[in-house]
C-alpha cells in the first residue's frame, strides 16, 4: 500500500481526484471562534452563514450552526422561563 502526499490532489496511481488532503482547502476551512460567538449571540445571522458557506467551508459553517442553535435553545429556554 502506497501513501500519497499531502499535497497530492489526484492519486499517482491511478488519477482519482483525492477530497480533503491538500493543505491549502484545509488552511481555509477551519472553525473560527469568532464567527460561532455571532451566530450564539445572533443566530439568524448563524444560519444564513451556514447557507452561504456549507459547500465551500464545510467544517466552519457546521460549527456556526451549532453554536447557533445552542444560542437559540439558550434564549428560548430563557424567555420561557421569564415568563412563569
């Protein structure tokens, strides 16, 4: 068995395209703190982000999205419990 590259985009052997092993898709896409803290603070904005990048920053939208919702949860349960 042969290892590839790192920074291989296509398999030597064969040409398959090889997803996710190059450095330079990975050096963008990566979860950022910052944008999560807006989508827990505001989560409409967390989930149009989400929209906009889930096909091109895949891992960096899915924890927008989470913390979005984590945030939504949050003030829900909040909001209800203010209001007994």
């Amino acid at each position: 068995m042969q290892n590839l590259d790192v920074k291989a985009v296509v398999c030597p052997k064969c040409g398959v395209p090889v997803n996710g092993n190059n450095a330079e898709s990975n050096s963008e896409d990566r979860n950022n703190g910052w944008w999560n803290l807006l989508g827990f603070f505001f989560p409409i904005v967390g989930w149009i982000l989400w929209a906009v990048w889930h096909k091109e920053y895949p891992k960096r939208a899915h924890g927008i999205c989470v913390w979005s919702w984590v945030g939504f949860v949050i003030s829900f349960v909040i909001s209800f419990l203010s209001s007994i």
